[in-house]
C-alpha cells in the first residue's frame, strides 16, 4: 500500500515547508506588519480633557486606554460615563474610551498647508502693462490696424490680465497672463501693425 502524505491533500499556498510551498516563516513578517498596520489610529495624537471633579484625563492614541492624574498620581480611568468640565461626556468601556467627535477630530490628519506668497502679485509695473504693449503693437497707435486678426485676441489677453488684476487686488502688478502677453509680443501670430 502506498505511504500517503498530508500535504498533497493541502492547497498550493498551505505553509507546509514543502518544495514549491510557502512555509509558516514566509507568511509571519508579512501577517505581522499587516495587522500592526490595522490596528494602528489614523494619527498618533493624544487627547486630553480635565474631569468635573478635578483630574487630568489623558488618552492613549494607539491603545485609547485613558488615564486620569489627580494630585500628581496617575491611575487607570475607570469604565462608565465621566463628565468633563465643558459638560462633555467621555465614556470608558473594558478599560477603552469610546472616541467620541471631539477625539475622531483630533486623530484626523491636518490638510497641508500652502505658502502665502511673499508678495501679493508680481512685480509692480511701470509705465504700460506687457498686454497693453502688446495691443499698442498689434492693433496700431489709435486702432490703425483694429481690423488685423490679432488685434481680437490681443486685447483679449488685456482684459484677461485686468481681470486677474481686480481679482488678486493688486493693480500695477503683473499677472500671469502678462508672462503670457510677453511671450505673445515674441510671436509672429502678433506681428506689429505696420507704421507704427
């Protein structure tokens, strides 16, 4: 009769240590880090809050098991509902606080902020703007050439750039659009009209 082994009956990913199987210690790291990842709280933030009857309650972010120091000896809080001092509730279950809003909010990570620019704007202007150059080139001195094709979309780009201007409270400074009217006055598109 022929010797008949557990493990062939066993799938293919069962950790039995055989040739072409994963063993018990293949699986261990990874099945640890999983779990130390679940159990972890969304930030690692402690709370705190001061008791009616006196006592600071402090709260532990990874475990949520709450202490509470009075008189400088700190214990374990006790399970039940405790009012704090604002007339919040904070309640205690087998030795674990019940997170309520105020703690959720604690623990929620902090968008990240964004640098105020140092100075509102661009740089100032002085004398015309690089979009009303631009018109000036484009469509002529008095609307000579208005009817040219680029004339349209050049004062467009100035209307644009006074636009972001108001927007931004910051006329006489450039804007994003007077980049833009620079590089147009490099473009062939917004010839100069002629005799100008």
């Amino acid at each position: 009769m022929p010797r008949i082994d557990v493990t062939d009956f066993a799938p293919r990913w069962w950790p039995t240590g055989g040739v072409g199987r994963l063993s018990w210690s293949s699986l261990g790291a990874p099945l640890l880090l999983g779990l130390a990842l679940i159990a972890q709280p969304a930030a690692a933030e402690s709370w705190s809050g001061t008791l009616r009857g006196g006592g600071q309650v402090q709260i532990d972010p990874w475990t949520n098991r709450p202490t509470v120091t009075i008189d400088g000896e700190e214990t374990q809080l006790w399970d039940g509902v405790h009012r704090l001092d604002d007339g919040r509730e904070l309640t205690v279950e087998s030795g674990r606080v019940v997170p309520n809003q105020e703690i959720l909010e604690s623990r929620r990570p902090l968008p990240p902020s964004t640098p105020l620019p140092e100075v509102a704007g661009g740089a100032p202007i002085l004398g015309r703007s690089p979009c009303e150059v631009l018109v000036g080139q484009v469509c002529g001195a008095d609307g000579a050439c208005a009817a040219a094709e680029a004339c349209g979309p050049a004062r467009q780009l100035l209307e644009m750039e006074r636009e972001e201007q108001r927007e931004a409270g910051t006329p006489g400074r450039t804007t994003y659009t007077s980049d833009k009217c620079l590089e147009a006055q490099r473009d062939d598109f917004f010839a100069p009209c002629p005799g100008s």
